[in-house]
C-alpha cells in the first residue's frame, strides 16, 4: 500500500471484499494512462489479498467510462472486472463480467481553490462548481467554507443524471440558468470536459482550477465557429444517398441502440447505409473507406467530440463526419436546437433517440429477473433496420472498391 499515493483513493478494501465475495479467480484491471503506473502494485495486492488466481492488465487505451471493456475482460477469461478512475456509466448489471468500478478520488488543498474565489468573486456572486469525477469529493468537501464565503447564493453543484452531482464528462454536461449563475467554475487538468460545459452554456462565464499546476485561468469557446462548422456539415450532408455508420468498438463507447435507430431513421428515409466498426477512428481510415466515392456522409456513434472538434479537420474527405445529433438534424428527424445539446449520456437526452440511455436494460432485467445481453449484441450479424425492409445496403466494396479487413462490417 505504501507503493501508492496516500492522496489517491483506489478503495482497496473494498475492492478486495467485491473480489472475495464474488468468488472470483480471475481479474482483469482497466485504468487510463494516467493510473497505470499503479497497475502492478494493485495486482500484487490482490493477488497477495484477495485470493484470486491471476490478475490481468487491460492495456487498450481508455479514454472514459464508455470505454469500460467488460467484453474483452471476459474473451480473455476473467470472472471479475475493476475498472479506475471513471463514473459508472454503463451498468454493472449491463456488464457480462461482475464489474466494480473504482472512481479514484484525489484529494488535494483546496486553500487556494478557495482564495482564487474570494480574490475574483464578490460575496454575492452565484457559482456552479464543477469537476472530473476525481475531484468532486473535494467540491463537496469544500461546501461549508464556500457557504460562508458567498452567504447570499450558495454555489451550486449542478447535475446531469446519470452523473454525480457536479460532475462533468466531455460528451455530458448540465444546462444551467444564465439568469440564475454569474459563473461556472470546473476543478480538473485540462478542458476537454468543461469545454461540454461551456458548449451546453454558450453565455456563461467559465474559469478553470487546475490542483495540480494550482492555476486558475479563465477560458472561452469560440461558438459561432463551431455551430457554423456544424451546420455547413450538416448541410452538406442532408442530400446525400449512401451513407457509412461507424460504431465505435473501444469498450462500449458505441451504442447499438442508437445504431438501429439511425440505421432505422436512413432506411426510413430511402438512404442506403452500410455499417463499420472501428475502436479508433481516425482520418486515413475514413480516408480508405471514402476513396471509392461510395460513401457521401459519415455519422459516428462512438464520441460526438470527435466530429464537434475534428469535424473540420475530416473535412479534407470532402465528406462530413456527423454526431448522431446531427444526422437527425440532416434527415429531418429533429430541428436544429441554437444550442448545441451536449446530452449524450444525460437521463433524458433532449434529442430522444440521439443519445444513450439505460432504462430499457433495467427493465428488461427486472422482467427477466437475470443478467441480459444489450439487444445489440444479439443482433451481432445484423444492423440494417427492422424486419430487412427499407433502403438498399451498401457492401463494402462499394464503399472502398476493394476489402477493409475485420474493422469494417457490412449491414444485411
């Protein structure tokens, strides 16, 4: 134990009694880069602690939640998955493997998280604290001196369900009342997650307190850039005839519900379409794919920030690359929203049929009264729309003119 950082929380513990009472024999760790370092020293812990057989090393890259790989965890043998540093996103009663998910807490000084306040803000200003979900303890922590602090308007920690209060995710964050906050305030290195706050809150002041640097900056988006970019890429695609679908296969970064749903909504819309899978998607693969000139438009179903940031690099295809939002918007489904939804994993999603949601693996389960695959997987060999009518499907050679290997999977 001494082997880790003391300001670290990896609930070791409790980790150990999930494994004990699961009867698990083997387990398979996931973590992002940032934590691997630690991976030998808590597999030694719980091979020497929690009676398990062996203890495998995830080594992919895992870039959130939605890259948990419960799927790869089981293919390689383990009855027991330990996924660090990230919410509980996807289910563990989703999870083909008994899965815990550890969320890392990191404890700091938030003594000058609290003068940096003080020093910008007047007693009576209205915050909205946010942060990863490493930090969220400590804005809560913090609560009683920042009531004191702004006596008039206890700073909030806003939520978008299924999130912790206050926590923030890239593809994920709260709408706030402009005419109830005066500013947002994110704790976290980096801002690719406050960057969803500041999209989903086009008006609203944002600063950022990095508790490593211990810097506190404030920080802007350029919106019109961005909606322009995506409305001329919407634009772009709304003619377009054959369509490619790439779902994401890091993890379960991709949603097969809202594959069928789109696949539905191009057939419904006499569009053909043709299905890739892909765990990285990248511009020479697309480029691949595209060379052939089967494919006019692209949707992803994996991470909307990929298209929302490198939509503009992608558009050297001379092909846009839509979010699933977006290509509701090309089809008609949905309209236009001035605001730029960032709901992918909120209950509720304000674009319906755009964004994930759990509550049908729930009561599915509760009807079953056991553990069920996700309805996708068991539609493995097919992704077209319902009952093989509709619009025609693209193979993949009419897309590339020549095979693309096992990341790409024509719909039937």
């Amino acid at each position: 134990m001494e082997a880790l950082p003391a300001n670290y929380s990896f609930e070791v513990p409790k980790t150990v009694w999930r494994i004990r009472r699961a009867g698990a024999s083997v387990v398979a760790l996931q973590m992002p880069e940032g934590l691997l370092r630690y991976a030998g020293v808590l597999g030694d812990i719980l091979r020497a602690h929690a009676g398990v057989a062996d203890v495998l090393v995830l080594g992919d890259v895992t870039y959130g939640a939605c890259c948990v790989d419960d799927l790869t965890a089981a293919s390689l043998g383990a009855d027991f998955l330990v996924h660090y540093g990230h919410s509980c996103l996807v289910p563990v009663t989703a999870c083909v493997v008994p899965a815990l998910y550890v969320f890392v807490h990191i404890a700091f000084d938030a003594s000058h998280l609290l003068a940096c306040l003080r020093d910008t803000f007047p007693p009576t200003a209205r915050l909205a604290l946010t942060a990863t979900i490493q930090f969220v303890d400590t804005l809560h922590a913090v609560g009683p001196a920042l009531r004191a602090a702004f006596p008039a308007s206890p700073p909030l920690t806003p939520q978008a369900k299924p999130l912790s209060p206050g926590e923030l995710l890239g593809c994920t964050a709260p709408t706030l009342d402009g005419d109830a906050v005066d500013a947002l305030v994110y704790v976290g290195d980096g801002r690719f997650h406050l960057e969803a706050a500041m999209i989903a809150n086009p008006g609203l002041r944002a600063l950022r307190y990095d508790p490593y640097a211990k810097t506190w900056t404030e920080e802007g988006y350029d919106h019109g850039r961005m909606r322009t970019a995506r409305r001329r890429a919407i634009a772009d695609a709304a003619p377009a005839d054959r369509w490619g679908v790439v779902l994401g296969t890091l993890g379960r970064q991709g949603s097969p519900a809202i594959l069928r749903r789109l696949t539905d909504a191009l057939a419904a819309a006499g569009r053909a379409a043709v299905v890739v899978l892909l765990a990285e998607l990248s511009l020479p693969k697309l480029r691949r794919l595209t060379a052939g000139g089967g494919v006019q438009a692209w949707v992803q179903v994996a991470c909307p920030r990929l298209s929302i940031d490198w939509g503009e690099g992608f558009a050297s295809l001379g092909v846009p690359l839509l979010t699933p939002y977006e290509a509701y918007v090309a089809l008609g489904v949905v309209p236009w929203r001035d605001v730029y939804p960032m709901d992918y994993y909120a209950k509720g999603g304000g674009c319906g049929p755009t964004t994930t949601s759990t509550r049908r693996w729930r009561r599915r389960r509760r009807r079953r009264g056991r553990r069920v695959a996700p309805r996708g997987r068991r539609r493995a060999r097919g992704g077209g729309g319902r009952g093989g009518g509709g619009a025609p499907q693209l193979t993949v050679s009419d897309v590339a003119g020549q095979p693309t290997g096992a990341n790409a999977t024509p719909s039937t």
